[in-house]
C-alpha cells in the first residue's frame, strides 16, 4: 500500500561530495558545466526518490546558475531538498558548494532547482506524499513555491514553441 503520510524534508535530503579531477575541467582549467548538471540532477533524483519511495524521472530542470568556478582538487558539495509537492511532482533544490579541502574554506558555487515525477509500475505519474511544513518559516517557503510552480507551469503552456500544452 502507497504510504502518502506528510514527509518533512530532511527525512529525504541527499548530501553528498565529489572531488574534482583533472579530466572534470574545461580550457579554463574550471569545471565542466555538464559534469555539475549531472551530479545535481543525479542527486536531486535521489532525494525525490526518497520522498516519494517511488522512481522518479527529471521534468524540467527549473534553474541552474553557476555561481562561482569550482576547480581542481576542489570538493564538490551537494544538498538536495524536496521543496515542493504536487501531485505526482515534487521540486528539488540543490545547493552546491565548493570546498577547499585543506581550509575547509566553503563558498556557494552552484545553486539549481529542478521537478520530479514519480512512477507506478506501469510508468504514468503517480501520487507522492506531501511535504510537511512544522515552523512558519517551512509554511511561508512553501506558500513562495507553490507560486513559482504555478507561474512557471504558466509560462511553460504559454511560451512552449514546441506546443506541449494543450
Ligand atoms: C514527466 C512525465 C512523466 C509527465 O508525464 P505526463 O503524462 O505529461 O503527466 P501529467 O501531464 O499527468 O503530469 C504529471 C505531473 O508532472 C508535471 N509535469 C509534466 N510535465 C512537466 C514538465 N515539463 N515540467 C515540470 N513538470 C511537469 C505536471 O505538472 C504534473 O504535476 P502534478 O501531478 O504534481 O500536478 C513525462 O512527460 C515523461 O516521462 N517525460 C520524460 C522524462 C524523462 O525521460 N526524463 C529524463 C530522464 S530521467
């Protein structure tokens, strides 16, 4: 039986690390935008399958801004949360980070948020349990979200060239 309880966020947080190799970089001696796109979505994914138990295929990556560069011998930080539920999607937020290993100094180099839809068996969109808000702070951001979802599902439907919507 599908278990739609009200999950709170850091029961589905992922936090994980990579260390940025030599063939990670580009001519500018920077990491290669693809290869942080990758580990966000990879890790974004991770906590929308732990929300919603279920597997989860990427929607939309919603907005990705390279904040700093990340360079080599750098550890590459990742903190995805679940910040929004609908019905069968949820948003995921990932925070990524570059830290000098040896300081430990931290600076946010990345920041991305992307949508999940989560399976039944047979493949079709399928129910996730709702994100649960405990302090006014987590109702407010979720109220924020709820907006955003809502104008982006908007501008999806009225800017789509490739007539998605119908
Ligand atoms: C995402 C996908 C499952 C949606 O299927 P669909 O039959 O269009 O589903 P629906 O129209 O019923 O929408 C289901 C949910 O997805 C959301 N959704 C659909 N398309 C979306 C898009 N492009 N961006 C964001 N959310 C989207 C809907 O808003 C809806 O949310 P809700 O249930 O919370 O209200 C389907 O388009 C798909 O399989 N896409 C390919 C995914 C893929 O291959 N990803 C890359 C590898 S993981």
């Amino acid at each position: 039986m599908a278990n739609l309880n009200p999950k709170h966020a850091r029961e589905s947080e992922v936090v994980t690390r990579y260390l940025l190799m030599p063939r990670d970089v580009n001519q500018h001696g920077t990491a290669f935008g693809g290869l942080i796109m990758e580990l966000i979505d990879g890790t974004a994914s991770m906590a929308a399958s732990r929300h919603s138990e279920r597997l989860v295929v990427t929607a939309s990556i919603d907005s990705l801004s390279f904040l700093l560069p990340i360079r080599v011998g750098e550890h590459v930080v990742l903190r995805a949360r679940v910040s929004y539920t609908g019905k069968s999607s949820m948003e995921v937020s990932v925070r990524v980070e570059k830290e000098n290993p040896v300081t430990r100094e931290k600076a946010l180099a990345t920041t991305a948020y992307l949508t999940f839809v989560a399976l039944d068996e047979n493949g079709k969109p399928r129910a996730v349990p709702p994100l649960l808000c405990e302090t006014d702070e987590e109702k407010h951001a979720f109220e924020r979200t709820r907006e955003r979802v809502a104008a982006r599902r908007e501008m999806r439907c009225k800017h789509d060239d490739f007539e998605v919507c119908e």
